[in-house]
C-alpha cells in the first residue's frame, strides 16, 4: 500500500473552517483547498467576501476553489469575475447548471476563455463531462469536479465512470479531474489507482489517514478493546 505522501493524485481538503484549514496547510500532503456555499453555511461564515479574502492572504500558494452563489447566469458570471480576481490562486466553482436544470456551458466557455480558472462543480454524468470539457478547450487552467461520492450512493460503481472521464478531458491537457465528495479513505487509493489528478476530502475522512497501513490484527484488537471499555463504562450487568 501507498503512503499517502507517494500518492500521484493530489490531496485537497473540502471545508470552510479557517483554523481547520490552516492546520492542514501546514501538511505537505495537503495540495489544495475547496469550498461551497453549503460548507460555509456549516461554518458559520457570514460574509464571503472578508471570509474567502481572509483565506486566501493565509494561504496564497495552493489552489483554492470558491464557489458563485447566483443562479442567474449573468449574475453568476460577474461573481466568478471578481471572485476570480482577489488572488492567483483561486479556482472559480461554477456549478453544471442552475435550479432550473439550465447548463451553464456558455458561461463557463467565456469565463475559461478570459483567462480565469473554473473548477465546474456538481457533475454526474458523462454527458455533462464531455459538455463541460468542450466549453473549457483551449483556456485557462480547470478543473472539473464529478460528485463520485453522489453517484456511489445511488448504488453505481463510481470508478468507470470516473475512469472514462479521464479519457474524455485526456486531450486537455489544462484540464484536471477532481474525484469529488468521495465517502471513505479507500476512495483515496481508488482515485489514485486510475489515475485521477485531485480528489478532495473532508475533515472526517483526513482525521483517518493516520489508519493507513494499520496492522489489521492489531486494529482488531483495537475495535475488541473499544467495545469491552463501553460496555465497562455503561456498567451493564446480567
């Protein structure tokens, strides 16, 4: 097994907590940062702009992604201007469509061909892969964030997809795959084994990287010792 520090795909940590992205700034296995408005929310962020501008002057040299808020597409774009334009390292997120199932290709191609970096967000499908990687051919650098995470929890195998994606942005050479809300550490050595440029992760699947490797006796011991404590502090009695 791989140590996370060997890995190819690059580490990105998901959240909007400053402390807690700081921390993990300080980890050189930690290449990059993503946000959403649904993270800020959980967070407590009131005001984006002081937020992500606070973020950014703390950590100016790894990839951030912040996402627009609009769901209207000329107001979605004016966002994903000036967000763009607080620092280099920003990745605009703009998501696959609006509320009203409405793709947001066009704008995507015209933010990627002035030069600012998106990261297209709440993907699904390959249809919408081969969409998103036709509107950002040829421009600035990308990402594209497909929700494997999602699609496993419909019950599809997310790695074929996730695999077939990979050759669809192939000639883009500007373009990388984001394996997106992923739900275990094992999604980490998945994305890994195909080759996938990003996956981001959680605080809850991070706090896990220290399992990896573990002896699984020793974790057995570990899990017996766990269950014989509770039941001990319970004061359960037959």
């Amino acid at each position: 097994m791989k140590r996370i520090e060997d890995l190819n795909t690059k580490l990105f940590a998901d959240g909007a907590d400053k402390a807690a992205m700081l921390a993990l700034y300080a980890k050189p296995y930690i290449r990059g940062f993503t946000t959403n408005p649904t993270l800020m929310r959980k967070a407590g962020v009131s005001d984006y702009e002081a937020f992500a501008r606070d973020v950014l002057a703390a950590i100016p040299d790894r990839p951030i992604s912040l996402e627009v808020f609009a769901d209207d597409f000329a107001e979605m774009a004016r966002q994903a201007r000036k967000i763009g334009a607080w620092a280099g390292n920003v990745y605009v997120k703009i998501p696959v469509t609006n509320t009203r199932r409405e793709s947001a290709a066009a704008v995507v191609r015209d933010l990627s061909g002035d030069g600012i970096k998106v990261n297209v967000t709440a993907i699904l499908t390959l249809d919408q892969v081969r969409e998103m990687a036709c509107s950002l051919a040829g421009g600035a650098p990308a990402c594209i964030s497909v929700f494997a995470g999602r699609i496993a929890d419909t019950g599809r195998d997310p790695v074929p997809l996730m695999s077939e994606a990979l050759e669809v942005i192939g000639p883009h050479p500007q373009i990388e795959l984001i394996w997106a809300s992923p739900r275990e550490l094992l999604n980490i050595f998945q994305a890994d084994a195909i080759g996938c440029h990003i996956i981001t992760a959680t605080a809850d699947i991070l706090k896990k990287l220290e399992l990896v490797g573990k002896d699984l006796g020793d974790y057995s011991l570990d899990t017996v010792k766990m269950f014989y404590e509770d039941a001990r502090q319970s004061g359960f009695r037959l």
